[in-house]
C-alpha cells in the first residue's frame, strides 16, 4: 500500500512532468478543462500490462466521446515506452513515473490481494493471445490503478487493481 490512500472526494495530487509522447503534462492546467483519467500501468513489458492495453487502445475512443482526457503513467524508460508508442499508435500521453512519485502519491504500493487474485488467469489469457513477456522495469510488485478527476480537480473513482473501463466510463 502506497503512504497515501487516496479516497472518492480527495483534492488529486498535482504534478508536473514530461510526457514521452505529448511534452509536459501539467495537471494543474488540465484541472477545469475536461474530466481527466488517470492509468496507472507497471510497465510495457508486463504481458497483464500488455493486454490492459489492448484493451485501453480498443476503448479509448470511448473515453474522448466522453469529452475526458486520459493520462498514461507507466515505470518504462524511453526506449521501451517509445517502441510502444509507436508500435500502437498511442495518441494519449504516455508520462514516466517511478514508484516513488506518482505511485507513491495516489497510493498505489505492492499490488493489493484482488489484483494478485487475478495474476494467473490474466496471465493465462495473455500467454493465449501470444503476449510475451518484454523488459523487466520498474518495480515487479507494483500495483497498477485508475483514477477519474473531477473539473474541480477531486477524484470521483479510484480502483487498485487492473484496468476495468466499465468503471471508468460510468463516472464519465
């Protein structure tokens, strides 16, 4: 668990940093614009991070339907993010975050025992769609997350665990 629990009706932890894809992304400027979606994924290489992704990439378009804007923070270095980036195409910023920063500051730590749970059958329907295992980066407990912020800048969802979009397009 990360030291700050974040809850529904939090002010978001405000930052600042350079996007792979998109330059800096600075939340403050966002905030009173649009509806933001936060993913927080562990790395590219992560075959569950893998298929969270397809799935993210299928779905996005629904998020901007939705007048929202999704942010993607990953623990991949450079090379990595940017093979990713171009491979999929990915048109939403892609922000690097160790677990000490952004991790840290929503409160997501060692992956919680619901995303464990899931660790195996999301693994096996990776292995089942040719999803490999790429680099190892960033920390290999991290837990992943969501989180959707409010035009007043306060989270309105927040789940520790795996993507679910069902969830993030309710509160849109």
């Amino acid at each position: 668990m990360g030291k700050n629990k974040l809850n529904i009706g939090d002010r978001a932890p405000i930052f600042k940093l350079d996007s792979y894809n998109a330059g800096l992304i600075d939340l403050a400027a966002l905030i009173g614009t649009q509806k933001i979606v936060l993913i927080f994924s562990r790395y590219f290489g992560c075959p569950i991070c893998q298929l969270d992704l397809n799935i993210l990439l299928e779905d996005a378009h629904r998020i901007k339907e939705k007048n929202a804007i999704l942010l993607y923070i990953t623990q991949s270095g450079e090379k990595v993010a940017k093979e990713y980036i171009e491979k999929y195409n990915i048109d939403f910023p892609v922000i690097y975050s160790s677990k000490d920063e952004l991790y840290n500051d929503y409160g997501l730590g060692l992956m919680n025992p619901g995303a464990v749970l899931e660790v195996r059958s999301k693994l096996k329907e990776a292995t089942k769609l040719g999803i490999q295992h790429g680099e190892y980066e960033g920390w290999e407990k991290q837990g992943p997350g969501q989180f959707v912020i409010d035009k007043n800048g306060n989270i309105i969802h927040e789940r520790k665990g795996w993507l679910l979009i069902s969830e993030i397009l309710e509160v849109l």
